[in-house]
C-alpha cells in the first residue's frame, strides 16, 4: 500500500471508528483497525464484534493499493500529534510506515487477512431519515432501556422498521418510551429487532444530513456520509408493549414544559435524600402542586399553572422518570394523563390540535406508592 492522505482527515476517521475498538479482546486483531484502499479511497475500520464501524474517505493520492491492520490506539495517539499537513503511508510486509513532514513512524501490524469484515447482504430495503430527526428519536427513547444487565433484551431498544414509518420502544419494567416517526421507505412488510442503546446512540452521533437503515434478521446496518455502522441484535422476543399505553385519562394536564422542568428539577434538590420521589397534587381547573421531602434536609414545595380537565387527584412519581420524559418533549406545552394514584402516567407533547400525521411521542411512567 502507497497512499497519501491529510492528517486532518484520518485523524478524523480514527476517531470515528474508535468506539468499535475491541477492549480487553482474547483476539488482538480486535484491538487494530484496518486500513484498506478501494475505488472511494482509504477505508478506516474497527470492529468489537458487537459493533462494526467503517469510515471511507477521499485521499491526495493512492500509488498502490493494499491493506493491513495496526493497533488502534499507537495510529490514533500518534497520528493526532503530528501537524496538519499530507501523510505518507506505506505497507511493507506487516508494517505501516508513516511520514509526515519532520516525523515518521514503523508501526508493526497483522495481516488484513485477520481482520473480520463484514459485508453487506444483497437486496437490504434502507429507509431513509433526517439525522436530526432520527439522533431525536434515539434521545428520546434511550433513557427508558433499562440499566440492568440481568435483563438484556430490556438494555435495548426495539426498533421496527415498517413501509413508512420507524418506532422504537424502549422499556425498563418501570416506564415506556415510544416513538414514531415517518420515513422515506419501499419496505412492505415491517422488520423489527432489539438493538444495543449504544449501537444507536453511536449512528446518531455519527450521522450528518441523513441516515439510512436496515435491518436483517441479525443485524442493524446504517450509512451516513461515508459512514458505516453494523450493529449486532439482541436475541430475544421483546415484551409486548401494545397494551401498556392508556387509551382513557380520568384527568388531562395541559403545562408549559420548561415550567414543569424546572419544578421537577427544583424538587429533585430535595428527593435525591427521599428515594427520588415527588408528589404532585393536582385540582381543577388549574392548580398544579410539585412537593418534595428530605427528612433530613426539609422540603420544597412548587406551584405551576396550566389546564386541568377531569378530577382533583394525588400521586408520587419518581424524579428522574419525569425528567427523562418532559426531556424528551419537543413542544413548550406537554399534555399529561393520568386514570389514578396507581395507574400508568401518559406524557405527550401537546400540538394545540394541529396535525402531526404519524408522528407520535409519548413516555408512561408507573406511580410510586406513597
């Protein structure tokens, strides 16, 4: 291999692949990333085997083609510190030399051989979406996969693909995060799979003006401006979640979402002592109550305005539930449903009646008892 690239731009690839870097891998090749040269240039991948990350990018000029694999962490530190100006890099047998202006480098690798590829299948129906759009989606769900490695199919997120729209659900046995949005697709029968939290979080960071997705029985594959990522799935059936969402509120609540931020983070001072918990009071046809209680420290207690519809009620609710869902609201106003002190909490963004077609965001929060 004989290829001349900016320093700015692998540098950047380096960074890009690095969180599919294997960590403490019985397979050394797993720690390296591979440099490998085709007809768009010099790839940059890296691979877990969980995650694989492939970043193509343009380079000055390529005299030989080749590949070879080299520790990820030597290239990444070394190619950082070198000044912003044309790199010279040449394989001879396993070795990657490196020149850039005053310096230059041998680092020693394995054979591209090693490196574990993976290919794309034919035939894969992509659909394509805004990258806001879908880093939106991800940010609004993620925060309900649950923590808890005893449950893995729970630690990620159900995403179903469908003919023109993509959901993702995403529950741990406490609340639900659920969201639709439309997409541009040919897909005629829905494909669904539980992806890793993490593998969406990385396609959103890595996506620029849009993001193309598809999913195999095994696999999430996204593309994105030369970017590639290939997630693997988690095995299981996820909980069916058809029935958790309340269809009837025997109370609405209509409030400005950065009032009620800033009450529930008001009360989060005071419940971070107290398990977390806070109790809201609510009475038509407009008196909110936020309250909290240290039994150490003392209180605080909030008012907010808004509407309520339907009947005076009491509940307590954990604190960082609610702001993980008020979070994920995109309007000044939120609508929040309740039926009783021991039924699930529906939080939507309120629209003011205007048309959203498909588009649907709604988190469920289960009452603490108080």
């Amino acid at each position: 291999m004989d290829v001349r690239i900016t320093q700015l731009l692998l540098a950047d690839a380096l960074a890009t692949v690095r969180p599919a870097v294997g960590v403490r891998s019985s397979l050394p090749v797993l720690s390296h990333v591979l440099l490998s040269t085709g007809e768009s240039g010099l790839t940059v991948s890296a691979t877990d085997l969980q995650i694989y990350i492939e970043h193509v990018l343009p380079v000055a000029e390529i005299t030989q083609p080749g590949a070879i694999t080299v520790p990820a962490r030597l290239l990444s530190d070394f190619v950082r510190g070198l000044p912003s100006e044309v790199m010279h890099l040449t394989v001879h047998g396993q070795t990657l030399h490196i020149e850039c202006g005053a310096f230059e480098a041998n680092i020693k690798g394995l054979a591209a051989e090693e490196f574990p590829l993976i290919p794309e299948p034919a035939g894969l129906g992509y659909i394509t979406l805004d990258a806001d759009v879908f880093a939106s989606m991800v940010d609004s769900v993620a925060p309900a996969a649950a923590k808890d490695q005893t449950r893995p199919i729970l630690t990620g997120v159900l995403v179903t693909i469908g003919e023109d729209t993509i959901r993702m659900d995403a529950a741990d046995g406490y609340r639900l995060h659920h969201c639709v949005e439309p997409s541009d697709s040919d897909i005629v029968h829905p494909l669904s799979a539980i992806v890793p939290t993490g593998a969406l979080r990385q396609i959103a960071k890595c996506a620029r003006e849009s993001v193309d997705l598809a999913l195999d029985n095994v696999r999430l594959f996204a593309r994105s401006d030369g970017t590639r990522i290939v997630a693997q799935v988690i095995e299981g059936e996820y909980p069916d979640m058809s029935t958790v969402i309340p269809t009837d509120q025997n109370t609405n609540i209509i409030l400005a979402t950065d009032e009620a931020l800033q009450a529930t983070r008001m009360a989060h001072v005071f419940a971070r002592d107290a398990v977390d918990v806070m109790h809201v009071n609510i009475t038509p046809p407009d008196s909110i109550v936020v309250t909290a209680e240290s039994a150490e420290h003392g209180d605080n207690r909030s008012e907010l305005s808004g509407k309520v519809e339907g009947k005076a009620i009491e509940f307590a609710v954990s604190v960082p539930y609610i702001l993980d869902a008020l979070n994920a609201m995109d309007t000044e106003s939120t609508r929040i449903g309740i039926i009783d002190s021991i039924s699930p909490i529906t939080i939507r963004p309120e629209y003011g009646g205007k048309d959203r077609g498909i588009c649907e965001m709604v988190a469920v929060v289960m009452p603490m008892s108080k």
